[in-house]
C-alpha cells in the first residue's frame, strides 16, 4: 500500500507540472488513502496537505476537505496542536471565498483542538474570530453567544472592544461600530480576519451613509405642505394624464 501511494504520489506531482489539477487532486485523495491503508498517517495527512496547497487557487473547497481530512487524521493520532493547524488552513479558505457558514464551523474544531492542547491565548484569538465571522453571516446572537463562552480566554482589551462592537450593532450605532473594528489588535490579526474586520467596518461607514442620505420626519412634512401649497394652482385649468407620465419625482 504504502509504495502504491508513493506512486500515486509522485502521478499528483507530475499531473500538477502538466497544469492538470483535477488529476493532482484525484491522485492525492487516492495516495492519502493507501498511506491511511498501510498505517502511515503521518504520511497521509502530509499528502493530503501538500496536495490542498496544489489545488487551493483553482479548487478550493476540494483543497478545505483535503485539509479536514487530514486534521481528522492526526487528531486520532493524538495531536491536537497540528489539526488545530490543519483546520486553520480550511478557515482561511472558506473566509477567502466568503463561506461564513462553514468558517464558523471550522473556528469552532480548531477552538476544540486548541483546548484539548492546552493553548488558551490562542482559543482567544479564535473566539475574537468567531465574533467577527458570526457578524459576517449576520447572526447577532450567534455573535453574543460566542463571546458569553469565550471570554473568559480574552484579554481585556479584547473583551471591550468586542462588547462595544456588539452593543453598537445592537443599538444601530455604526460609528461605535467602525471606532471598535479599528481597534489595533483586529488589525494585527491574521491576514484573512484583518481583511473581514476591515469589511465590515466599510459595511458599518455605509450604512452611515446610507442614513444620512435618508430624509426625516421634517423633510417629510415640508414636502406635504409644499404639495398643499401648490394645489390651488391647478384649480381653474384642466389636468391631462400626460402632465404626470413621467411620474410624481
């Protein structure tokens, strides 16, 4: 089994060079599992791994299973560190081609993973992530309950700016909003969550925006009166339909 995979292996390697990806991913999936056959899972999950950096660009959730499959792997194998680290690479996938829904099924093992290492700044990191991809999907209560969990991994500065990020989405207030999103450890997070944390401070500056061009209860009422105003005008004088086909505006 284990010479078939090599074999396979090194097919993946050539099928690659000649820009044939869909073939590169076949032979991987097909060597990885020939690796798991012969008791070699180290190997597998190795294979599986160089073989969803082949084929990310073009196939990316092909390349997020690849990596799934081998943080599975090694997780049985008693390494939570390394599938934390597999998991870690399907997240910045899925947040790359903006699948909310299954990044934060992702951040959710690689969080489990992270605890059962032992690594409790990083689950912190990951529940500050959480925060940010459950706003991504609109899910404000899946956000709060995501840092009811986990705050007791944060940090202060962390927690605070969570809290005023989900009390300004909670009341409406974009700019509590965009004052909490420019915070300086978001920006020094890693590249994908940096860029999700910039995208929804550019989504809260639009709704701002939006708002401001929205007329009140004020511009509302004058536009009536303006219209009672010029009713008498029409008195005395026929009105044809063409007078308004081009409508009220």
């Amino acid at each position: 089994f284990f010479s078939s995979g090599k074999q396979l292996e090194q097919a993946a390697l050539v099928s690659r060079d000649m820009g044939d990806l869909n073939a590169a991913g076949e032979l991987v999936d097909r060597a990885s599992r020939l690796f798991v056959d012969s008791r070699s899972p180290d190997t597998a999950a190795l294979t599986l791994e160089r073989g969803a950096k082949i084929i990310e660009n073009k196939h990316p959730q092909a390349a997020v299973e690849f990596f799934n499959r081998a943080a599975e792997i090694v997780s049985v194998e008693d390494r939570p560190r390394q599938a934390a680290e597999f998991c870690g690479q399907a997240v910045r996938l899925l947040l790359k081609t903006s699948r909310w829904e299954e990044a934060a099924e992702a951040i959710g093992r690689q969080r489990e993973f992270l605890r059962e290492a032992g690594d409790e700044r990083a689950v912190g990191r990951l529940v500050v992530a959480s925060v940010l991809v459950h706003l991504a999907r609109d899910d404000f209560v899946a956000a709060s309950k995501a840092l009811d969990q986990g705050a007791g991994f944060l940090e202060g500065e962390e927690e605070d700016t969570l809290s005023t990020l989900l009390e300004g989405c909670d009341q409406g207030d974009p700019d509590a909003v965009a004052r909490a999103l420019k915070s300086p450890f978001l920006r020094h997070m890693d590249t994908e969550y940096a860029k999700l944390a910039r995208m929804l401070g550019q989504q809260a500056n639009e709704s701002k925006r939006k708002a401001a061009k929205e007329p009140g209860p004020t511009g509302e009422e004058g536009a009536d009166h303006s219209e009672e105003a010029e009713a008498p005008a029409s008195h005395g004088r026929k009105t044809t339909d063409d007078e308004f086909a081009g409508g009220l505006l």
